[in-house]
C-alpha cells in the first residue's frame, strides 16, 4: 500500500454550490456598514464543519471562475437562463476568498472551465494513485464521479452516497449518470436533453437498453419496453439525435484538465492569523474574532452594539447528527417510551392525521423524541396494517392523555395549536406547551423566510427533510397518511418529532439571549396557540340560506355588468381575460396606457382600471364586475359548501406566523377580507348570525393606530385631541387648514383623514393628490401643513427612519421586532419601501399586540366565569363574541374593561361595541 493509500481522504468543496446554498438558506446579515456577510458565514460554517468532520484531511475548494466556459463554444444558449449573481452575493465573492486562503485551506478558480470539471480533475488523479476521495456538494451531476475510490457527501441532507448510494437514488450505476442527465435534459443549466423524455422515461430506457450508444444502436427495440409513450419514443430519439449527444458533451464533467498543479501541491498551510482575524473584524464575525483572541473580545461594547443590532440574531448551525428513527409496534416498546416521555424534562410531539382540516383529522399515529437524533413513530391507523400489527388507537391515546394534559411535563412541537386542536376531538386537552419551533422562528425573524417545518430545517440545520410530497405524491392522487407504507411513514414521522427538537434546541439558543423577544413569545405567542385553538373550534354560525339568495342576486348583477360592458364594447369579450382586456381597451377603444407589465404588454392591474374609471364608462363596469365576482366566488358560493356538517358552523384558521407586523391572518374562509364598506360585503356579514337565545358582540378598537402615533410621537397636538375625545380627523382638518372645529367641511374631514392614515402608511404627497384627486403641489403643501401643526409626527419619522437604517429594524411597544433587510439597499426604491414600513411597523405590529393581549386576558376571563359565551371571530382590531342573551350586559362591561387594559398609552384606548342578531348588525 502506497503512503496516499494510507492517508486520510482528500476532500474537494464544491464551493460554488456551497455559496448558493448559503446566501438563499441564511438570513440576509450585514455588518454595521450595510455589507452583505451571510453567504461568507455559512459557507464558513460548512467548511469549519466539514474540517472537524474530516479532521486530518486536506479540504480542497474550488469556485467557479468569471467569463465563459468552453461549453458556452460549444452551446451558446448553455446556461443561458440562468439569472445574473445577485449584486449582495456578488460582494461577497471575494471575501469569502481571502478568508479561505487566510484559513489555509487550497482554494482553486481555474479560467475557462467550470468548479465541476476542476473537481472531477483532482478526483480522477487521485483515484489513479488509489487515493480515497470525497466530493462534498449538493449538484447530483457530480453522481457520475463516484467510483470505488470517491464517494459525495451532502453535508444539507447529512447523507454519504457511494456506488451503492447512487444506483438507490437514481436508479443507475455512476456509469450512466451522463447519459440520464444527456435523455432528460438539465433546465437550470438549459440542456436541452430529448424533449418528451423524462425521469422515468430516461430510466426506462436506460435499464432497457443501456447507454446512449447502445440505445441509438437499438432504436427498434424501444417501443417493446412497454412504457408509457414507447410506440412512438424512437422515433423521437431518432429525431432529436444530435441534441442527445451534444447534451451528452454538456453534462460530461471533464477529468483530463491541465490545471497547473499536482495533487502533492494541494496541502493545507498555515492559518495567517493576523490576516484572519483582520478578515473577521471587518465582518464583525464577532464570535469568531473572540475565539482567535482566546475568549476575550477586545472591540468594545459600543461596537458590538451597534454590528449585532443590525441583524437578526443568527444561531449556530449545529453539526450533523447520526439518527436512528424506531416504528414502535410492540406493546413494551411503547411502555418503554412512555416511561421516557414522563421522565423527560422536555419531549418534541407530533401527530400525523388524515387531513390539514383540524376539524375533519383523524389520527394516524404519534410521534415523540427526547434527545436530538433519536425519535419514535407510534402507527395506530394505517389502513393496511391488520389490528394484531399495529398498537389500538383509543388505547395509546388513554395511555398517553394524563401526560399529554399534565401541565407540568413540557412539549414541544411544529405549530401545535393543530395538534393541539386534533387532540381536542379525542377528548384530549393539550397542555404543558412549552415551546413552538413555528412561532419561534417567526418572533426571531418574522421576515427571514417561510416557518413551515422543512423551511426551518434547511435554514438552521442544514438539513433538507422528507417533505411529504416525496411519500404521498401529488395532487388528486396524493395519499392520505393512513395510505403511506409504514417503511416510508415511519422514518417520515420520527425525523418530524426528531427536527423539531433539534429547531428548538437552536432556535431557542438565539431567543433566550433577548429579553424583548423572549417576552413577546412567551407573553404574546405562545398563551395564544391555546386561545385560537379554542376560538377556531367555536367556529361561526351561517346563515346558508342567505348566502344562497345573496348568491343569486349576484349572479343577476354580474350578468347585467356583463350585457352593459358588451353594449359599451360593441360587442362580447371575456371580461375576465387580462389578454383580451389588453386588446380591446388599448387597442380597440385606444385608452392611454397608464402602466405595463415586466414583458411590456399594457397593464390591466386593478390600479390601473380604477384611474381608467375615472374617464371611462368600461374599466369601471369591469372593476365592478371583478368585485362582484370575488365575493360571489369567495364568499357567497363558497361558505355553504365549508359548514362542519357535525356542528353546522364554519371553521376558520388563524395563522400566527405569517404577516411580518404580527397581525393573524385566516384562511378557509379568510374572515379579514370580507368588505365593510359595500353594500354587498355588509350582506355576508349578515350571513353570520347568532344561535337561537343569544346575541352576536362585536368589540372594535377605535382608531387605535393613530393613537398609537400619538403615544409613539408623543406629539402635543395629537395627545391632546385623544385625550379631549375629539374627532381627531375634524381637529387634524382645524389644524391642517387653520379652521375652527365647527366650521371644517365635510371635505376637508375627508382630507384630513387621508393625511392621517396616509402618513402612518408612508403615503407621499404623489400618491395623497392621486388618493384626493388634486394636484401634486396642493398635496405636498397639506402635507407640509400637517407637519408644521404636528411637529412630534415629523420628529418621530425622521427618529424611525435614522433608527431603522443604523439598527436594521424596528421594535413595538411590545418588544416584536421587525427586521428591514432592505433598508439599506443599493437600490432607491426598494430602501424608500423598507422606509415606509419602518414607519408603519411599529404602530401596525403595536396594534397586532394590544389585540393579541386583550384575546388571552378575555379569555381567561370567560374561561373561569359562569358566563355562557365564547369568542368566535378576530378580525383586524376586531374581537366577535357570541353571548347568550342573559349575560349581553355583563360581557360587555367585561369585554371593554379588559381591552381598555391591554397596554397603557399616553392617550385612552376607546372600544366601541356593539350588538346584535348577526355580525353586520353587532359591527
């Protein structure tokens, strides 16, 4: 055995890949002077990893060079569609480069050629000495180098793929890697491969016949292999021969490059620490830099401050794990479980249902982890399963009920106000619910990404999960869980139980250090999961038989806007087809193109029909027609059809972690979008009724976010009209027009109000005269008027503005943080964007937090009184109660003491309520 044969594996990074992967995984950080840095951080991270993963090895990387390649001679649209480096990634290019070199490590960027062919270079060497290699990447072209010398490893999924491993995955030894990837084309580097053939046509016809020599030898023998299209696939091929080959040419990593040095040149050197530690100062990497400087970090608090303050608090990626997942079909494997659960001082817990539908789910079975890399999956309703293979349902779940409703043994879990509402239907009340990795993740960065499981997962562990689609399918013929083979289900479920405790041991990591957001989750988010679980499952009564007239007097309306747009038209056209709308108003009827779309095509946006509609007869019947058709379609059709047939009320879903401000949004049906202003949106609102004996109460919060600005602004002039009980829009028109308050006219109320509610907006002075339809120089002059009357409104703006540019976000009175990742952007309009929602935020996410508190104080407070009612509805600054008519009196008394209280202002929070027999009524 020679001395390369003993020693440890080489290690080739394929550190373009590794780049992408970083800069679209990680939150967007920058360093106190607006520099991208998050890409070079978790790229750094992954090669720290992997060194410790690999330690002894020589870790080699290798980036893509500038300029074209020669595949771009050989194809010139190679590639072609693929989108320029973005400009916050393309800065960080280089640093990311001196570090790697200060670090020691070999980095390679050869002209001409691609970081692919570079790597498949050095390994084919190395397996010409018997070298052992590993290719770390996340590109599935790199497949074709495997061989008994060289393996991948995929530090994002944590798996290792050898011969073995490649012939799993797809299908295929390494040796055909070439010609799948030749068949079928690649659409992200625009090989054109064979149209008409894809995954499992390229393997159908590569187990067939072989590869793309021996295929194109046996043409004759294709339409006998009994696939799907295989009558007429040689023709195809034969057709498309030339584009199979030169996507062959394409996809072939070359492993024959003259690249200027041997492998015995590739040896790590030195760390130049003094360069190093440079490097990460200026970064502000500033955990890193207190590590080089053996624990103690020298910088100075005031800049600590001011670099960690611009970004969201970025957890360590924690290294990968070995997991062993079990199916527990035995009765003393689940005894043993249980006993680890109670004893456990926190358990991650999911259940896996037949359905998203909380109210419809039934349990398939549960799944629990205590220590990360270690999870169990408990079957109890596949339908495949016979009884004697699987444990009974009702069973395990009273065995678990006690644990699950003890307050005191504390869990885990991935939006558990779903369980929380599955389990309801069992007769199980969820308690103990100490963490939530969803509602973690959105109060650490509520606009970094999606808060869905896999998202997480891939961004805070570097791990890409099974998401479900890969086990159940797609679409109309997607399996339910209960369908799903349990060699599948089983790994599926665990790893579910398995990644939310290792999201929350990370995630939690980041959060406890920060007293305001550690407040806001544990204050605001999570007493709330119970809250909505509760009001979700009260649903809200209909009024089926309504909505189907409303419906039909719709339908009349929309026919009759129909006859009229034609009649103006002078003929019949799809009011609903953007095309068609395109070329009659702006080529038929020749109105004047106000906007156009990215492809240059004229706008028929709604912005654009209502500025139309002010000249013209036809955008405004189609406007009207739109609207009409959305509430007919959304609402008036659809509400019906989604009543609980076992409770004969609808159910909404209120999600928590959506919005950036901390507002609740809902969905099937959204309640926040029903209209309140029109005639026929008050109409649904009268489909929502209360129960025979009780009343519908509707408690609104008045002009809560101006208030909020006074508070904010501290603001005389706003204080004092809150705090005297003024129309605050008629004294903003006295001061704004210097008028008396009896003598403001119905028009400059209007005025004033849209001043009002513009600024908290961020409306311009363009955008007030569109809204007032008066000039751009009377706007800017109102609006100067305004702020000459209101001078804290000004002072507050200008404050938010500077804070939100040197932080990178903004706060509410709660401590919600909103991060602004475009507030400093290169680009104007975007960074002006990121301005007005500085401005907005704070008073819009106040307002999500006052309500927020006043729904757990309120019910707590129905929940331990002898009060029969029950919250049923929020929406916006609303709270809906349905009441039984003996204690209407008292509930509401109730309801406004507590939602008076939910924060204490500068000025008084006003609730107005109402009441009545339906929604419409009550409002």
């Amino acid at each position: 055995m020679t001395d390369l044969q003993q020693k440890e594996p080489l290690v080739l990074v394929d550190g373009s890949s590794y780049l992408y992967r970083a800069f679209h995984a990680l939150p967007p950080l920058t360093n106190s002077k607006s520099m991208p840095t998050g890409a070079v951080k978790g790229v750094m991270n992954m090669l720290r990893r992997l060194q410790a993963d690999y330690s002894g090895s020589t870790v080699v990387v290798v980036f893509d060079a500038k300029g074209k390649t020669f595949r771009d001679e050989i194809y010139s649209e190679y590639k072609a569609q693929r989108p320029p480096m973005p400009d916050d990634l393309r800065c960080q290019v280089q640093p990311l480069h001196d570090i790697i070199r200060a670090s020691g490590m070999p980095l390679l960027v050869i002209e001409g050629v691609e970081a692919d062919d570079v790597i498949g270079t050095l390994a084919a060497r190395a397996t010409e000495v018997f070298r052992r290699t590993v290719i770390s990447t996340g590109d599935k072209d790199l497949a074709q180098l495997v061989n008994e010398h060289v393996t991948l490893v995929n530090t994002m999924t944590n798996t290792v793929m050898d011969i073995p491993g490649v012939t799993e995955k797809f299908g295929i030894g390494p040796d055909l890697v070439i010609d799948f990837l030749a068949l079928m084309g690649d659409k992200v580097d625009n090989i054109p491969g064979v149209p008409g053939v894809g995954e499992k046509t390229a393997l159908a016809l590569l187990q067939g016949l072989g590869g793309l020599d021996s295929i194109y030898s046996r043409l004759d023998e294709v339409a006998g292999l009994g696939f799907r299209g295989s009558k007429t696939m040689a023709k195809k091929l034969e057709d498309n021969k030339e584009k199979a080959y030169l996507s062959y040419d394409l996809a072939t990593i070359r492993t024959d490059l003259d690249l200027g040095c041997e492998l015995k040149d590739l040896v790590p050197k030195e760390a130049d620490q003094e360069k190093l530690l440079s490097l990460y100062e200026e970064l502000e990497f500033r955990g890193w830099v207190k590590e080089m400087r053996g624990g103690s970090d020298v910088s100075g608090a005031k800049q600590e401050t001011a670099s960690t303050a611009s970004k969201p608090a970025a957890p360590e990626i924690p290294p990968p794990v070995q997991t062993h997942y079990e199916t527990v079909l035995d009765q003393g494997e689940f005894d043993s479980w249980l006993e680890k659960l109670k004893s456990a001082d926190l358990f991650a817990f999911d259940t896996e249902t037949t359905s998203l539908n909380y109210m419809e789910a039934e349990i398939v079975g549960v799944s629990f982890a205590v220590e990360v890399g270690k999870a169990a999956y408990v079957p109890l309703a596949h339908d495949y399963l016979d009884a004697p293979e699987q444990l009974d349902r009702d069973s395990v779940l009273r065995a678990l009920k006690p644990l699950l409703e003890d307050e005191s043994c504390r869990k885990v879990g991935q939006n558990l106000k779903y369980d929380r509402s599955v389990l309801a239907r069992y007769d199980i009340d969820l308690k103990g619910i100490a963490f939530d990795t969803m509602l973690e993740s959105y109060v650490l960065d509520s606009t970094g990404s999606r808060h869905d499981m896999d998202t997480l997962a891939e961004k805070y562990l570097m791990v890409k999960t099974t998401h479900f689609e890969y086990i159940a399918g797609k679409g109309a013929k997607q399996l339910t869980f209960n369908q799903i083979a349990l060699e599948q289900a089983g790994p599926y479920a665990a790893e579910d139980a398995d990644i939310t405790l290792r999201l929350h041991q990370t995630l939690w990591k980041a959060l406890e250090k920060d007293e305001k957001l550690n407040q806001v989750f544990n204050k605001l988010e999570l007493p709330l999961v119970k809250v909505l679980s509760r009001m979700e499952r009260n649903g809200a009564l209909v009024d089926t038989k309504r909505l189907h007239e409303q419906s039909q007097k719709l339908g009349q309306r929309l026919s009759e806007l129909q006859e009229q747009a034609w009649a103006v038209a002078g003929g019949e056209f799809n009011l609903a087809s953007p095309k068609q709308l395109q070329e009659l108003l702006f080529g038929k009827l020749g109105l004047p193109v106000i906007k156009k779309t990215p492809k240059g095509q004229p706008s028929t946006a709604e912005e654009v029909l209502v500025e139309l509609a002010e000249s013209y007869e036809l955008p405004r019947l189609i406007l009207e027609h739109r609207s009409l058709s959305k509430l007919k379609s959304t609402y008036t059709d659809k509400l019906p059809k989604m009543v609980n047939p076992a409770t004969g009320r609808v159910h909404t879903s209120y999600h928590q972690a959506v919005t950036a401000t901390g507002r609740l949004s809902s969905s099937d049906p959204n309640l926040q979008n029903i209209p309140i202003r029109s005639e026929e949106g008050r109409r649904i609102r009268q489909a929502f009724v209360a129960s025979p004996g009780y009343k519908l109460v509707a408690a609104d919060y008045s002009q809560v976010e101006l208030r909020i600005m006074a508070h904010l602004s501290g603001d005389k002039g706003l204080l004092e009209a809150f705090s005297k009980g003024l129309d605050v829009h008629k004294a903003t028109a006295a001061e704004v027009f210097g008028v008396t308050l009896d003598e403001v006219t119905s028009d400059q109320r209007r005025s004033a109000k849209a001043i009002n509610f513009g600024l908290i907006y961020g409306m311009s002075a363009f955008g007030l005269a569109k809204q007032l339809n008066i000039s751009r120089q009377d706007a800017q002059q109102y609006v100067d008027l305004y702020f000459a009357r209101y001078p804290g409104v000004k002072a507050y703006m200008d404050r938010t503005r500077a804070q939100a540019h040197e932080q990178g976000y903004v706060e509410t009175l709660s401590g919600r943080r909103l991060h602004l990742p475009e507030i400093n952007a290169r680009n104007k309009m975007r960074q002006q964007a990121a301005e007005r929602t500085a401005i907005n935020a704070p008073m819009q996410g106040t307002a999500a937090d006052i309500i927020k508190t006043a729904m757990i104080e309120v019910d707590s407070w129905l929940e331990n009184s002898e009060l029969d009612a029950r919250m049923i509805m929020q929406v916006h600054d609303e709270l809906v109660l349905e009441v039984h008519e003996d204690y209407v009196e008292d509930v509401i008394k109730g309801l406004e003491t507590r939602m008076d209280a939910a924060m204490t202002l500068d000025v008084p929070l006003v609730v107005d309520t109402g009441v009545g027999d339906n929604w419409d009524e009550a409002h």
